[in-house]
C-alpha cells in the first residue's frame, strides 16, 4: 500500500509540474539538463517566428491541458478497489460542491437561467448510472482512478456527440467539462497548472488560451514557446504586454522540448537553443548584458521627453496594461497613459463571478500609480474563446461572429451593470474612460450610454466618465458619422479589425498570409474612422501600433495616438521622433 501511495503522490505532482521525478545535474560543460534515465540530450536550435522580442533563459515547463495528458496508469490488486473507489467519490463530491457554489452566485448575478447549466452539470456528475459504470469499469478493470474517469466520460462525451438532437450534442461539452474538473481534483490540484510556475520559467506550449495566458507572470515566466502563436495571437499578446521573449510557429515543438530542458529564447530573431553548450550560453549571457543597458538607456533618454516627429507633430505614446504590476511598469517606461486597461484577465483568473465591490477594488488599487494621466478601462471583452469556466456560455456555431463583446454584455445585463457600478464607483477618486468592446451597430453603444446613465443617477454621480466605442469591425469603422454622436472617443483594435476585414482569424496558423494588419484595406478603413471623427479623439491600441516598421503609415492617415505593451514604450517613442510626416491630417 505504501508503494501505491506514492506512486500517486508522484503522479500528482507531475501533474503539477511534471518536471518532478526527472533527474537534474551538471554536465561536464557545466550546463543544466534533463537525465530521465537516458543519456544527455544535445543541443538542438528550433526555429520559428519571433512574435515579443528579447532574451531570455530559463527552464522549461511543458504544459498540457490536464485533459490530453498521459496519466501514470497503474493496475491494483482486489484490496485496494474500496480506496479508489473512496477517491473518485470524493473527487465527485469535491467538484460537485464547487459547481454547487458556482449556480449560487451566477443566480444571484445572472439569473436561474444562467445558473441552471451549472446545475445541470452537477445532476449529470451525481447521476447514479454515471457513478455505478465508474465502479463497475474500476472493478473489472482494477485500473487507478484516473483512468476510470477517463474512460467513462469519454465514452459518454462520444454517446452525447452521436445523437441528433442539437441541444444534447451540446452536452457532450458539459461531460469534458466534468471529466477535466474530477481529474483536477483527483490530482490534488486546485489551482490552474501555470498558476504557480516556478521563477524562471519557459512556458512550452502547443497553443495558449486567454484562460491560460492570465496566470503567467514576470516574476516567473522569463519567456514562451509556442507551436501556434501568430503575431496576433493571445500568447503573443500576452507576452508582449510582459515584456516576456516569445517565439511562436515551431513545428512539432512538444515532441521536440522536454519539461526541465534549458532553453535559450530569442523572440527578436525566431529562434530557441535547447540544452545550449557552454560557448553558445556564454554568447547569450553576453547578449543578454547588452541589451539590458540598451533598454535601460533607452527608458532613461525616452521616458521623461515629448515624443514629437521630426516635422513638429506631437504623438501620444499610451500603454495596454491588465495589472498594477503593468501599470507600474508603463509610468516607469513613460508611458503618457494607460490607452487599454483589459479587464479580462481579472474575470478569467477568478474561481467564482466577481462581486462589483471586488471588481471596483481590483480597478482602484491597480489604476493608482497612473492617477492624473488619461486612463481608459475596457468593458468585459468575453466570448468565443475567452469563457470563465464560472459563466459557462453555451456553445456557439460560429463563436468569432458569434456573442462576443458589447453582445454577450447585452445578452447578459447584471453582468454589464455590475461592472457600470464598479467603474462609476471608481471614478469618484481617478478620471477614468469606459471602452465599450466589439461595437457594430449603433443600438451597441446606446444600450451601455443609458444603462450608465442610469446608474449614475442612482449613485448621485453627476460627471460621468469619459465614453468610447473600440473599432474592431469594418461595420463599426463605417458607421462613425452616427456612432460619434453618443461618446467622447475612439479606439481602433486593429487586431480584430484586420481579422474581419480580411476573414483570417488571428489565432488560425492555416490562413496566417492573410492576416496582413497594415494591408492597403485595413489602413483605408483606419484613414476613414480618423477622417470622419473630426475633432473627435482617435487611438489605436492594436499590435499594429507596436510595430516599428508601420508606425509611419499609421501617423500617414491621421493617427496621433498610439496605444503598446508597456514594455515597448520607449522604443515606440524612439521611433517616432525620427520620422517626418509628410500627409498631415486634414482639419
């Protein structure tokens, strides 16, 4: 029985970090590498697309949904049924409470509705039948827990995809759901695997979600590896907003970096040395030391001066930020504010719908350091791939044109009041902007304006904050004549905008030579949205605005505002004072 425990405790933590186990040591060159009861691995240089620039070395971290990956399957013998089977009622009691708890609170913020899916699930894992072919499989089989639950759930995810019937289909989501939420629970994990990463950390990843990306960190990722990471993708946007070396489009990469590998990236030229020997790490070390004092001298000459043209046009340089940690960061760089706050990140990492007061603390405390610059938060910006496990939104054909934005917010009012509520609250003690995600229609930016409005009146507010509408749909750049006479400003995603513009979806590897954000078609639609404005304030917080290489066509139609990664502000300042505009804005 000893030896059964601890061979789940192993199990368990390579869940975890799967690292664990692996057998760490010196080589005779002095570099760190990975035994796994083989002999050393060499070293090998990947190459890929650099989508954040920078160094970086650290140790590798291989991460797979919990779901895919291969669990240590183990036989037991007939004394040891009674306690997996003690294991996987536990698991059921465990994520039956958590679902529980969640139907509670959505009920309470979104309606029984909303609340019942919840339920639903929690029926479907407590369902009699479900729990008997558990202990009947674990009985004939005498496999671990874990393989007990993958089996019966995947049979009946594929029993529930089989059917005709549409709405039941649907239900097959829900038992993948259940399955990844008991094996988490059998691993003795409560956090997400990227939650707790160790310092110096390269996360290696086949692809990243938004639901993954909001756990990393600079305090413990140094950089990322990514099989699909175009440049526009959550990863590579993520990363960049860090200030964290990412290196995307590297075939077959899983098979190719083992968890505990050292690995050297390079996100400004493509490419990650894996296991480097001691003269390839001693040209990094150098290199790294180089441009360390350049960023830094960079921040120092830029971060206090005016970023002015060379022809006398002034342009503001702002910052897209989630955190204080980020906030901090752009105020550091010189950031002349903060052009996106993405809200997001907040909503996705909590366990359990946020309460308006905790949504109006996290905004205060993260927006101080940037008091009396311009600040403009955006709206919940969530559906098609970005679902807080909380809210469980149903399945959708289409999901990119799909409820995502202002339309889910519309879908789902107490959602969009209880962050009207928190903002206005915050407003009280810092001037802030709403950003309203994913307009197209004029009704989009009606609805927010009067539930504001609203609200407002209740909370005796009188000034209200500033209002904006984000351009990301060719039928919002091309309704700015009705759209301007309901907000105080424009922000142009270029992000999204080029997506839909040019039907190539941003995190699809497939179509990525048509995902071109400075294509003659996309600049015309941000030319247009600048012209017909007028006076009306105009920025541009896509990755477009980052790019070196484009930022004088932007200035070209009009743009005097530019909204980056924080980490990127003094470059972009650097930039632009050595560029002549020679087609000026018209009056």
């Amino acid at each position: 029985m000893k030896s059964l425990n601890c061979a789940r405790k192993a199990h368990r933590n390579r869940e975890r970090y799967p690292k664990t186990g692996s057998s760490v040591y010196e080589n005779t060159e002095g570099i760190r590498s990975v035994k796994n009861g083989q002999a050393r691995r060499k070293m090998l240089t990947l190459l890929g697309k650099g989508v954040s620039p920078g160094i970086a070395e650290g140790e590798a971290f291989v991460y797979i949904d919990v779901r895919l990956r291969d669990s240590e399957l183990y036989v037991i013998d007939d004394s040891q049924i009674d306690e997996e089977k003690a294991r996987i009622q536990k698991a059921i009691d465990d994520v039956g409470n958590c679902l529980s708890i969640d139907a509670r609170q959505i009920e309470g913020k979104l309606g029984k509705q909303s609340a019942d899916i919840f339920r639903a699930q929690e029926a479907i894992l407590r369902d009699s039948h479900v729990i008997k072919e558990m202990k009947r499989v674990l009985e004939k089989e005498k496999l671990n827990a874990e393989q007990v639950v993958r089996m019966v759930f995947r049979v009946l995810a594929s029993r529930f995809r089989d059917l005709e019937n549409e709405l039941f289909r649907e239900r097959a989501d829900d038992i993948d759901d259940l399955s990844r939420r008991l094996l988490l629970s059998l691993a003795g994990i409560h956090a997400h695997s990227l939650e707790n990463l160790p310092a110096n950390t390269v996360l290696v990843a086949r692809r990243l979600l938004p639901s993954d990306t909001v756990f990393l960190s600079r305090s413990s990722t140094v950089g990322v590896l990514a099989e699909f990471a175009g440049p526009a993708a959550h990863a590579a946007l993520l990363a960049r907003e860090l200030g964290i070396p990412c290196v995307g489009g590297i075939p077959d990469l899983l098979e190719k970096v083992h968890t505990g590998d050292v690995v050297l990236v390079d996100g400004t030229k493509g490419s990650a040395v894996i296991n480097p020997n001691r003269q390839t790490l001693r040209r990094y070390k150098t290199g790294f030391k180089e441009a360390r004092q350049r960023r830094e001298t960079m921040a120092t000459a830029n971060g206090i001066k005016r970023t002015v043209t060379r022809d006398g046009l002034e342009v503001s340089v702002m910052a897209n930020v989630r955190s204080r940690e980020d906030v901090e960061l752009a105020m550091e760089r010189g950031a002349d504010g903060i052009g996106l706050f993405r809200t997001e990140p907040f909503f996705l990492a909590a366990k359990h719908l946020p309460t308006d007061k905790e949504f109006a603390t996290f905004l205060l405390e993260s927006l101080k350091p940037a008091r009396g610059r311009r600040i403009d938060v955006r709206l919940l910006d969530i559906g098609a791939d970005k679902n807080p496990i909380y809210l469980h939104l149903p399945p959708e054909p289409d999901p990119f044109l799909g409820r995502r934005g202002v339309r889910l917010l519309r879908e789902y009012p107490e959602l969009l009041a209880a962050q009207l509520r928190a903002i206005l609250e915050v407003s009280k003690e810092v001037e802030i902007g709403v950003l309203i995600p994913m307009v197209t229609i004029e009704n989009d930016v009606l609805h927010v304006v009067s539930m504001l409005q609203q609200f407002a009146a209740e909370m005796g507010i009188f000034k209200l904050p500033r209002i904006g509408a984000m351009i990301e749909t060719p039928a919002a750049a091309l309704s700015i004549t009705s759209l301007k006479t309901h907000v105080d400003f424009f922000s142009i995603g270029s992000n999204d905008l080029t997506q839909y513009t040019m039907a190539a979806g941003r995190e699809n590897p497939l179509v990525v030579e048509y995902f071109i954000d400075d294509h003659p078609t996309v600049l015309r639609l941000i030319e247009w949205v600048v012209r017909e404005s007028g006076t009306m304030p105009v920025s541009i917080c896509g990755e477009l605005a980052s790019r070196i290489d484009a930022i004088p066509k932007l200035l070209r139609t009009g743009i005097m505002s530019l909204s980056v990664a924080a980490a990127l502000v003094p470059e972009v300042k650097m930039a632009i004072r050595g560029i002549e505009i020679k087609k000026r804005r018209e009056p």
